[in-house]
C-alpha cells in the first residue's frame, strides 16, 4: 500500500486525491481496515501539527473532512448488515464536542463486528443518550469525548441513566483521546477502550459474548 501518498494527501486536506488513492488501493485489494489504520495515522500527524501550531482550525477541518468522505468509501466494507444483531449500542460524542471521526471508526467497527449501532452523532445531550437507549431497546451505550472539557457530560450521561433507573440495564463504555482507565473508573463507567478495536472488545466482554 502507498502509505505515505495517502498520508500526505489527507494531511494537506485533499479530499477527492484522498478518495482516488483509498479506491486505487481496494482495487488492488488492499485490506479496508489497513486503509482506514493508515488514515488514522495520518490524522495523528495532523493533531501534532496543530498542537505544536504549525497548522491551524481551516487546515484541521480540511483533513477531518477528507477523512470522512474517504472513511464513508469504506464503510460498506467494514460493516455487515445481512446478520442478526449480537446487540443494540447508541454511540455518540458528547455535548459540547464537535469531533466526530473516531466515534464513527467505533461505531463502523461495532457494525463490522455484527451489532446494530444508532449513531447518534456530534453534541450529544446526556438526555438523549437515555432517551434513546431507552426507545431502541439498546444494552450499550457508547460515549465519545475528544476534548477535557466535554469530559464532564460522560459523568453526567451516566448520573441520568441511574436517576432513570436504568443504570443496571445499560452498560457504559467511554472512549476518546483525553479519556483513560482511571478516568473511567472514577465516573462509574462500566468500560473504556483507547481505541476502535479494544471497543468492539469491551462490548462483548460486557455482553458476554465470545470473543
Ligand atoms: Co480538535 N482538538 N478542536 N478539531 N482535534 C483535538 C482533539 C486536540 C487534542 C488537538 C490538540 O490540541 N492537539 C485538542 C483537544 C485538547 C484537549 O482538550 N485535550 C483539540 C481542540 C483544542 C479543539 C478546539 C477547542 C480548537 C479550537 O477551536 N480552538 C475545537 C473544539 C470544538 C468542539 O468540539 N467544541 C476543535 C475542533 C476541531 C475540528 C472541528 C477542526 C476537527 C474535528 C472534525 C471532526 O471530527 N469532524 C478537529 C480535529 C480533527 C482534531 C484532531 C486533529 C484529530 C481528531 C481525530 O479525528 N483523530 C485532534 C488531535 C488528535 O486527536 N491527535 C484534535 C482521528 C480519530 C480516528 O482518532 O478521535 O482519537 P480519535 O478516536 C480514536 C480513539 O480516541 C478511540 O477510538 C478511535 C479510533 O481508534 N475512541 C473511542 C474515540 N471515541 C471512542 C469511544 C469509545 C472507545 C474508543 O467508546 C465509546
């Protein structure tokens, strides 16, 4: 696989080269989740960047938005929708927090995996991760934070599922750059995972399910 091309192509933002380079490299059956890993690490050179200030908010967004279209390319790839669900998870980035790429990662590899997933985006009330959890039956709920100060509304989602006695019906997973073990811990959450593979782990260690 050109690595680096893709890489270089989602650094500087450049969406349709991005979706050129990941259809080049399915036709030549490059495995879809070696693809989308690629891009991830593309995506943590732009977070360097940003953080030492080399690049700036417009440059983040133009990577952010090349990933997701190049992200939805393989999306068909990475979820199977023709089996019986193993399990209903409502997954969300919580309120405040705008980043939304790595939850989508967690939710398509969910889908891969065989569960059903109610994505329900970006800025997420705690509200409506209980609403929902509660309308769809779901066993999980999966709760994205990319930012310290959006960590709070994690604590908060699960203090509302207990005020709505749902607390042992609805397990808990946490994830996200800032968020760890410890973090997890101290908030009650029921799981954490630093990323997409090690979600779809902790769900079905939750629910039993083999592994
Ligand atoms: Co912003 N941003 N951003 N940003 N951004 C970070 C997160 C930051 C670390 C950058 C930095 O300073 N180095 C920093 C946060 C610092 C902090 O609080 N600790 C930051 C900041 C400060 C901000 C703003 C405040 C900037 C500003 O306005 N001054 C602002 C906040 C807006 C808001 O949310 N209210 C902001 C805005 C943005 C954009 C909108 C421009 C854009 C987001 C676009 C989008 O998502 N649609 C953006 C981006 C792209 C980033 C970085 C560069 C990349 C994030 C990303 O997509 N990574 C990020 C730097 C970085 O993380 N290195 C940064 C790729 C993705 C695949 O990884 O999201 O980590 P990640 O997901 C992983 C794991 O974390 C895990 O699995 C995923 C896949 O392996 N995981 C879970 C994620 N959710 C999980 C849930 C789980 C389990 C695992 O269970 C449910």
């Amino acid at each position: 696989m050109n690595e680096e091309s893709i890489k270089t192509a989602l650094i500087a933002g450049q969406e349709k080269e991005l979706c050129d380079l990941v259809k080049g490299e399915l036709s030549n059956e490059e495995s879809p989740k070696s693809i989308l890993d690629t891009m991830m690490a593309g995506m943590n050179i732009v977070g360097s960047r940003f953080q030492a200030k080399e690049i700036f908010i417009p440059e983040v967004l133009f990577s952010a938005r090349a990933m997701t279209s190049a992200t939805n390319i393989l999306k068909p790839l990475l979820t199977k929708s023709d089996v019986q669900p193993l399990g209903k998870v409502v997954i969300g980035t919580v309120l405040g927090d705008l980043h939304d790429i790595g939850k989508n990662v967690v939710g398509m590899m969910l889908e891969g995996a065989g569960f059903e997933v109610l994505n329900l985006g970006r800025d997420v009330a705690p509200e409506r991760f209980i609403e929902a959890a509660k309308e769809n039956g779901a066993s999980i709920i999966g709760l994205s934070s990319l930012i310290t100060t959006s960590m709070p509304q994690m604590k908060r989602t699960i203090e509302l599922l207990e005020e709505a006695g749902l607390r042992d019906q609805v397990h808990v997973i946490v994830g996200g750059a800032p968020v760890t073990q410890d973090y997890a811990n101290s908030i009650g959450a029921d799981g954490y995972a630093d990323e997409a593979t090690g979600a779809v782990q902790k769900v079905k260690e939750l629910l039993h399910l083999e592994q």
